[in-house]
C-alpha cells in the first residue's frame, strides 16, 4: 500500500471504526475495554441517581408514605452500592485502563485477556446485586452492611447473599486491574519514558494500584466470613457468640482506602487538566508524586475514625484521630500545588476546566468538614448525622464525580474523535454545581439540627420540612445537569465537530497520536525528552506513514 493511500485512510479526521457486536464481545483492546467500563459505570451511575431521586422524593415532606421502610432500605443499600462499586470505580478504571498504556508509550496493557476477564465481571458483579429485586427483595442492610442487619434473622431472603457475592466478584475484578496497572507502568514504559517524566494521571494509577491491592483483601475475607454466617451458622459477627465490630474493622480497612480508591484518579486527571488550559507547567511535580504515595500510606492507617462511637480504647481513639487529620497534609499540598498552577496562567475556560474548578471548590470544603470529623469529640455528636451524609457527598460527588466529568470533557475529542458541544458543556456544568451545593450544603445544616441519616420519615415538628424539600429539588437540578450531558454526548457523536490529534494543546503522550487511536497506539514510537512529550518535536503523520510506505 502506497504512503498516500495510508495517509488517507488514517487521516486525524476519520471516524472510529468500533467493528460488530461480536469485536466488542471479545476484544482484548485496552482502549475498547475501556470505553465499555465507562459505559457500564455511567448506566450504573444512571440506576443509581434514579433510586436518589425515589428516595429523596420520600424525603421531601413531613410523614411521607411514597415509597414503605422496607423499600426505602432497599433503595438506600442498591444507591450507595451501585454508585461506590459499580459506578466510581469501574468508571475511573476504565479511563484508566484507555489512558495509561498510551501515556506511558505501550501498545497494550500488560495481561490483555486478565484485562477483558476483569472487565466482565463488573456488568456480573451489579447484575447478582441488583437481581435479589427479583427474588423477594435487595440487600437492607445499607452499602456498609453492619451486623446485625445482615444476620439471616433480621435479612432472611436470597437479596442479601446477592449483594455479598456480588461486592466479592467486583473485590477480584479490582484486583486483576491493579496487576495490570502496576505491571503496564513499571514494564512496559517506552524508552525515555523515565519515572519523573510519567504523567501524574500514570502516577495516580499506579498509587491507586498499590491501595487495591493492599486494602481489597480485607473486604474480600469479610464478605466471606459474612455469607458464612449467614449459610453455614458460624458466629464471626454474629450477636449470638460472634464480635460484630469486627465486620466494621474488616470493612473500613477496604472502605476508607476505598474514598482514596475513588479520588487518587481524580487527581490525576485534575492534575492534566489544570495545566493544559492555565498554559503553564504543573507546579511542584516532584511533590505531587510524593503526596500522592503519603496519602498511599496514610490511608492504611485511618479506617476506626469510622468507628468513634463503638467504644474503643480512649489511646486508639487518639491514635486514629491524629492520622486522619494529618493525611489533610498531602492532600493539601496537592490543592496548594494545583492553585499555583493556575495562578497567574493564560487560563481557557473550557468545560473540562469548569469542572476542575468546580472540583477544588466543591472537594475543599468536602476535605475541611472531614478534618472537624477527625476529632473524636465532634465525630461522636456529628456521628449519625445527616452531616456526615454531607461531608460524603463533597467527597465523593464534589471530588469523585466533578472529576470524572471533568476527565470526560478532556478525553472525550481523543476517545472518539468528535468534539463535545461547548455550550452544552456549560450548561450541564452550571447546573450539576448550582444543584450539587443546593442538594447537599443544607445537609450540614440539617446534621447540625438533629436529624439522624439513614431515616425513612420524620414527623413535622423537627422542621426539617424546608430544606429537605429545597434538596428534593435541587437535586432534580442535577438529573436535569446529566441528562444535558447524555444529550451532548449522543449529539456529538453524530455531529460534533472533528477532533484534531490534539485540540486541547495538551502536554502528555496521547497527544501525539491520532484521534482516536489506531490499534496498536501509535504508528511510531513517539520521542520522548521530557515530561511534557506531546510539547518535544515529533516527525509528522505525513512523515511517518512515508517511512511505512517506503519499507513496505
């Protein structure tokens, strides 16, 4: 084939060819593997916000009787297991998994058939939770699962082994991901890709790798123990002979390591964003690296914050409390380092960096109302409030979520090849952070009042009627925000104007190839000279696919 006919048919304008339902089915592609992980966790995320928006419409008024209790569990555990588990991280695994290999100069991932083995477990893992809907009724207990809600005798159905085998088989899937990670990054880097050159999305997988693999068998041991109980008749958590604290020590282990799970990505990505539109370097590379492995390690050693109010040894109570306010350090340096980046930058105020933006906002004061919940003091009267709910959800939707939206504006021109429609853009991003903080900001407010989370109604007296119904429909606000989303991605897609190799200006490998990618990644090893090798001299699209055609 002669370089002219190459250069045609590989132009950086061309449509994706995403082949049959059967190539997608069996594919070992990272890139395919990973566009269908983010499309399981973004329709996960969707079942998830329609169980929010049943339950908050419970929540609206005084002694509502829209939906019964025992419903209301239901849609209680399946929201908070769906969007933790089947959503947040498949999601960040999957831009992960489409990101990492050509940001570090691979072909591939690692273990390509491991890869598609992990990924199909996800879709498994949510549809054996969701499924005890259809034999008599979903796991009640909550996504945290405390005893004695999960002993047979106050949950007897199939719904709650469901959700037990269920959060296993996603456990292993996490598991797999992370040697494939760790292994792609250390071993498959392309030459010159040292690493203090790698991106610090590359880093944040890889610390994000380390917390799975360190923190993941805990869960798994104890959601063992757990369907042990509950089928064979031991006693590990039980109340009858067992310890039922134990269950949260195991599960906090995984769980608190698990938030990291959930926003270590999210710096990363923030981390590539922030530059591209400041049009500046990041500012202290060295210690983003080094916060991100001191938030790693500090994360192991905070899980019993959760567990201030079970009665544990005064000294264990302070050891706990004085971790967990100093991983506020790393995490610290990160937002101070991020700030200087833009400061003083030519910045562009894309969508993706609206949402960066809205992420330091939102995350900040998600961070500061966990550093007031880090003392014992505040935690034991906060403990059980709709506070903590707050504090959650700046987290992980102020973090976790602002940051995969913003990830997915910045990635989408080079996943697909179309650009998404700014204004569009825009206005889902107003909206998701207009409705986010009417949603969840009065949260505080109504912890600080006395009403306790996990509440099914509550009588008209407390007056918690206005700001619960003020949260109701703000957070129809954000529904609105992401159907605004769906509808710019399906517009784009058909429509949206031509991406070119780099739209953005950005400063990492993915940059140099085409958009979207062909096979194998690149069709010439990229030179890289620093840490910023789309800005490095590359020999052109025209140039390479002559040398193609000349040694063929």
């Amino acid at each position: 084939m002669q370089a002219e006919a190459l250069l045609e048919r590989y132009k950086t304008t061309e449509e994706p060819q995403y082949g049959g339902i059967l190539e997608w089915l069996t594919t070992t592609d990272h890139k395919k593997i990973g566009i269908m992980y983010m499309v399981t966790g973004f329709s996960f995320f969707l079942i998830a916000g329609i169980f929010a928006l049943l339950m908050r419409i419970q929540l609206a008024t005084p002694n509502n009787h829209f939906v019964s209790s025992e419903v209301y569990s239901e849609l209680f555990t399946m929201h908070g297991t769906l969007m933790i588990f089947m959503f947040l991280i498949p999601m960040l695994t999957g831009i992960g998994n489409y990101l990492v290999p050509i940001m570090v100069g691979a072909t591939d991932i690692a273990f390509p058939r491991l890869n598609a083995l992990a990924f199909w477990l996800v879709p498994i893992s949510g549809i054996l939770v969701l499924s005890g809907f259809l034999f008599g009724g979903a796991a009640t207990a909550g996504w945290t699962g405390y005893p004695p809600l999960t002993e047979s005798q106050y949950t007897p159905g199939v719904g709650m082994n469901l959700w037990d085998v269920g959060i296993l088989v996603t456990g292993i899937s996490s598991i797999m991901a992370a040697v494939n990670f760790l292994t792609t990054i250390v071993a498959l880097r392309a030459p010159g890709m040292h690493y203090l050159r790698m991106p610090l999305f590359v880093w944040s997988m890889l610390s994000t790798s380390l917390l799975f693999l360190f923190a993941t068998p805990s869960l798994t041991a104890a959601l063992l123990l757990l369907l042990s109980d509950r089928e064979l008749g031991t006693h590990f958590f039980s109340n009858h002979g067992g310890y039922p604290v134990l269950w949260q020590h195991m599960f906090w282990f995984y769980s608190h390591p698990a938030v990291y799970i959930m926003i270590l990505p999210v710096f990363g990505a923030i981390s590539e964003i922030i530059p591209v539109f400041a049009r500046k370097p990041i500012f202290g590379y060295e210690s983003m690296v080094l916060a991100l492995f001191g938030i790693v390690f500090l994360a192991m050693g905070v899980w019993a914050h959760h567990m201030f109010t079970v009665g544990l040894n005064i000294y264990v109570e302070s050891f706990f409390m004085v971790m967990t306010a100093l991983i506020a350090v790393p995490t610290g340096i990160k937002m101070f380092n991020w700030l200087a980046t833009a400061w003083g930058g030519a910045i562009d105020f894309k969508t993706p960096m609206l949402y960066a933006f809205g992420f330091l906002a939102t995350f900040l004061i998600g961070g500061i109302s966990g550093v007031y919940l880090s003392s014992v003091p505040v935690d034991t009267y906060l403990h059980n409030s709709y506070y903590v709910v707050a504090h959650l959800h700046y987290v992980l939707v102020g973090g976790s979520v602002f940051g995969v939206f913003a990830a997915l504006h910045f990635w989408f021109p080079k996943i697909t090849g179309r650009m998404l429609d700014e204004r569009l853009g825009k206005l889902s991003f107003w909206t998701f952070f207009i409705g986010f903080n009417l949603t969840f900001m009065p949260m505080f407010q109504l912890g600080l009042d006395g009403m306790p989370r996990r509440i099914y109604t509550y009588p008209s007296f407390t007056g918690w009627g206005t700001l619960n119904l003020l949260i109701t429909c703000s957070s129809f606000l954000i529904a609105f925000s992401v159907l605004v989303f769906i509808i710019n991605v399906i517009k784009s897609l058909r429509h949206g104007e031509k991406a070119s190799n780099d739209p953005w200006g950005g400063n990492s490998l993915e940059w140099v190839t085409t958009s979207p990618p062909p096979p194998f990644n690149f069709y010439r090893l990229p030179i890289i000279r620093s840490r910023r090798p789309a800005k490095d001299p590359q020999p052109s699209l025209e140039e390479v696919l002559a040398s193609v055609g000349e040694h063929k």
